[in-house]
C-alpha cells in the first residue's frame, strides 16, 4: 500500500469512514440471513438460503476488494472455486457452499463489523478534535466563557482570552494532527493485511498456483527448446551439410581429373573452395542465430545496435540495463527484440519501430512499440506465441496491446531472479 502522498491520507480516513457504515448493513444482513437459514435448516429451506447468505458474502466481498484496491492500493486477488458450467443450479449451490473461500467471506464481516466500530471512532474523534485545535485562535471569543487553565505545580493560571494566549491551542492541535496521521495510516494498513489475508486466496491456493504456473511455464521452455533444436537440426541438414557433401563430391571429381585433366581440376577445386566458404559462412550464421558472440563479449546494448541496423524499417533503440543482467536474460531479451522486428517487418506495415530496453530492481523489461496496422494477436503456433514461449523459459511475461489501426506495443518482462 502505497502512502507517501498527502492525498492517500484523506482517501484512507474516507475508507474507515465508509467501511463503518459498510459493515453494519453486511453484518447485519449476513447475521439474520444466516440465523434464518439454519433456523430453516430441518426443513431443507435453509440450505438454498444458506447459498443465498454465503453469495451476498461473496458480492460484498467483491465490493470490499475494489475498494481496498482504489482507496487503500492494496490488490487483493479473487480467490473462488471456478463455477461448473454444466449441471444446473445444484451444482452452483454446492460449490458456493463448499468452497472455503465462501466462508473466510462471512467470516470477514463478522470481524469487521467491531474493527470498523474502532477505525470509525479513531477517525471522527481525532481529527475533528485536531482541526477544531487548531483552528481555535479565530473562534475562541464567539465562545460563551473565556477558557482558564490552573498551571499545576505554578500556583498560576492560563486565561486565553485573546488571539496570542490562544496559539498554543493550535500547537496542541498540530501536534495532535501529527499524531493521527500515522494512526490513520497504520488503521489502513492494518485494515488493508486484513483483507488481504482473509478475503484474498489461502496460502495452499496460492502455492498451489504457483505450481501450476512454474510447471505450465517449464513445458513451454521445454518446447521451445526442443523446437530451436529442431531448427538448428533442420538448418544444419538443409544448409551446411549439403554444402559440404558437395564439397566433398566436388574434391572427390577433381581428385579424379587430377592427371587426366588438370585444368577441370583446378576448376573443380575453385568451385570447391567457393562451397567451402558459402558452408563456413552459413555455419557462422546458425552459430549467431544460437547466441551472437557480440553478446557474450559486449553485453545487449551492443548486440542490440547491430542487430537493429540491419532492420529494414528504422528503429530508435533505448538500452538502459546496467547492472548488466544474468546470461539467460540477456539472452532472452536480445532474441525477443530479433523476432519481433522480423514480426513486424514481415506482418506490421509499420514505418518506424521503438524499441526500448530497461532494467527494474527484480526484472529486465523489453517494449517494441510500432506504427504498423495493428490486430496483432497470440495465436497458437504464431510468432507472437513462440515470444511468450521463449520468454516463459525464465519465467517471463509477455503482453500485447494492438487495436486495429495500431499503434502496437509489446512488452516482455524478464525476472532477473529464480
């Protein structure tokens, strides 16, 4: 939760102040629709009610996290079962009845409903004290009486009764204001672990998840890899070998003509030579198609340059990575922009390119923005999927913004940390 602007202090003393009258209306209604229910429960009327009870649990829960979200800044996630889609109405029932999370609602608002009473009285007894405080040096004689303070251990009094014996009232409402504002904060940070703990997804959920998400994006590397070895392979058979098999018939001819004709030979061997060298080169390509070796010595500024300057459209490039980021990263990084220039030279229609590359404290962050069409999509086997693949080798993200008509701007996020 972030609280370094002076505004996030009135928007958190609103927030303690709504949330009061929020959660007597929810405890109050959960209260008497829960008691109703299980008084019904021998008849069979109070399960359905129950379900009813725990789904306006779960929609006030829903409104609590978009106001946590707004007014406190902490993002707290849904954590529902998913709905059966088939089944009919039984199987909803059954699910909102049975799922945890259902339940951590309800009990959410039973707890809150005393913890808004003290977050309610902080806010409406401390800072109203502390405004009129201050402001008491132009409304001290509208007063009935004048005020006088007996001095303990003086024998003297204190009268206020003009304008300069009363500014020492406002130095107590100051002191008193900066006093409250850490209270309020620490109200709205409690409030906002509290929702977080219990409205957002358990801790099981979450690790769960996790797993999930790490074995999903592990497959994804594997395929990615197994096809770049598949390429490699492809290009190797198809490129270089050939090249070099034709090499080698071509010497075995000239070995052959040698004594008899030494003219088709020597021509034979310049021909050779010529293969020779096509498969060397093709042979560097693969190997900088695999990891550019600019890279590995220079670091992505660098690799970048040059591989923007053989771009068919312009390019302005930004590279901000210092300190210079993991291997893998760096990796990453260099063949997302590659492949996504040759994207857009091929599908974008675009006429200038932006490409910008940052770093973060946790990650490497690539933005290729275009001028182009736009509608760019990820589809199954595209290239746009193929990015995310090689992106979720290290756990990184990829997200795409392309309206029809463009602009298009793709950003992949590279953790820089396992």
């Amino acid at each position: 939760m972030t609280t370094r602007a002076p505004s996030n202090i009135a928007r958190t003393s609103a927030f303690l102040l709504i949330e009061f009258f929020l959660s007597a209306l929810w405890f109050v209604l959960l209260v008497a629709l829960f008691s109703t229910s299980v008084g019904l429960a021998v008849i069979w009327v109070g399960v359905p009610l129950l379900a009813v009870t725990l789904g306006v649990a779960r929609g006030a829960s829903a409104l609590e996290r978009g106001l946590v979200r707004s007014m406190l800044g902490v993002h707290v996630q849904s954590p529902y079962r998913p709905m059966p889609e088939e089944g009919g109405l039984v199987p909803r029932v059954k699910t909102v009845i049975t799922d945890p999370a259902s339940w951590r609602d309800f009990g959410y608002w039973m707890l809150m409903f005393p913890v808004s009473i003290v977050e309610f009285v902080a806010v409406v007894v401390f800072w109203p004290v502390a405004l009129s405080l201050v402001a008491f040096p132009f409304y001290y004689d509208w007063l009935p009486a004048y005020f006088i303070v007996e001095l303990p251990g003086r024998g003297g009094e204190w009268a206020v009764n003009t304008f300069t014996s009363a500014l020492p009232v406002t130095v107590l409402g100051l002191l008193l204001g900066l006093l409250t504002v850490p209270l309020v904060r620490g109200l709205g940070r409690l409030h906002g672990s509290l929702a977080r703990g219990i409205l957002g997804p358990s801790r099981t959920a979450v690790l769960s998840a996790e797993t999930k998400r790490l074995a999903a994006s592990r497959a994804r590397g594997v395929d990615s890899a197994e096809a770049e070895r598949r390429r490699i392979e492809r290009d190797l058979h198809d490129g270089a070998q050939q090249r070099l098999v034709s090499v080698a018939m071509t010497l075995g001819r000239a070995k052959t003509k040698m004594e008899s004709d030494p003219e088709a030979a020597r021509e034979l061997i310049a021909e050779a030579h010529t293969d020779a060298k096509l498969a060397i080169s093709e042979l560097r390509d693969l190997a900088r198609g695999i990891y550019p070796s600019v890279l590995g010595d220079r670091g992505l500024d660098p690799a970048l340059s040059s591989l923007v300057s053989k771009c068919p459209i312009p390019v302005d490039l930004s590279v901000d990575v210092e300190p210079r980021p993991p291997t893998a990263v760096e990796s990453a990084a260099y063949f997302t922009v590659a492949e996504t220039l040759t994207n857009i030279a091929k599908h974008a229609e675009a006429t200038r390119v932006g490409v910008k590359v940052f770093r973060t404290d946790r990650s490497v962050v690539v933005e290729v923005t275009d001028d182009g069409k736009g509608g760019a999509e990820v589809r199954p086997g595209g290239g746009l999927a193929g990015l995310a693949d090689r992106a979720a080798t290290i756990d990184g993200v990829v997200v795409v913004v392309s309206p029809v008509g463009g602009p298009t701007v793709i950003r992949t996020e590279l953790p820089c940390a396992w």
